[in-house]
C-alpha cells in the first residue's frame, strides 16, 4: 500500500493484484481443504477416517509447505529490495522466504507425501470400485 513504482502504489498495478490474488486464491483453497477434513473427522469412525483420510491428508500437508513457498516469494517479491532485509517494513517477508524450507520438511518430504497420497488413493479407488463390479456370467440387467 506505501511502496511506489511508475508513479503509482503498487496495489494500484493490475500485475501486482493478479499476483496477490494468485497467492489469496492457494490460502483460501487449502483452508477450504483442511476445514473439510476437520468436518470428515468429526463425522467418521477413526477406521473410516484412517482409510478414507489418510492420503489425503499427507497430500494436504504436500500442499501446505507449496503454498507457504508461493506466498513468501510474492511477499519478497512484492518488498523488493526491503524484501531481503532483516529489519523494516520486509523483515517478516524476509524471514518466511529465508526459513520456508526448514519450515517444510518436519512435516516428511514433499516426495514421499504425495507418493503416499496417490498411493492410498489408488488403493481406496480399486477397493470402491471392486465392489461395483458385477459377478461374472451375471445378467447385464
């Protein structure tokens, strides 16, 4: 709102409101993710909520440490050069950006989560779908 750039502030460049929005729209969609699985937990067994939550929520916290990185290279970004200063107006811009990845890995690596997510996932499509399947020499009827 205060810093300038071609005569205008910078929430007045249309560039600068796309790339906060971008950034807005990963926040709001992974709140909207992890209420969801907040409302499945308290609806489900724990049993239920192991299978069917599971992969799920190792890609939710995939995805949690992709949008903490995103959202600090917009702030540095967006501070400039204040950005990359320990003190002033970017310095808790500057320190997000500079502890994102250890701030990432306690949660397990992003690799692993995500093969464990499709993995569960896959596994929990081939079990639902296995029980639609008709016997066979049924009738198609």
């Amino acid at each position: 709102m205060k810093r300038e750039a071609f005569g205008k502030t910078l929430m007045e460049q249309p560039v600068v409101r796309h790339r906060l929005a971008k950034a807005g729209a990963e926040l709001e969609t992974l709140g909207a993710w992890v209420e969801q699985f907040v409302y499945q937990m308290t609806k489900l067994t724990k049993a239920e909520a192991d299978v069917e939550l599971g992969g799920l929520t190792a890609m939710a916290k995939a995805k949690a440490g992709m949008v903490l990185d995103e959202c600090a290279r917009c702030a540095v970004l967006l501070f400039g050069g204040n950005g990359f200063t320990k003190t002033g107006q970017g310095e808790t811009a500057e320190r997000i950006y500079r502890e994102v990845n250890g701030l990432r890995i306690p949660g397990g690596s992003e690799d692993v989560m995500l093969d464990l997510a499709i993995r569960q996932l896959v596994k929990n499509y081939k079990n639902k779908t296995k029980t639609l399947e008709r016997p066979r020499g049924s009738s198609k009827i």
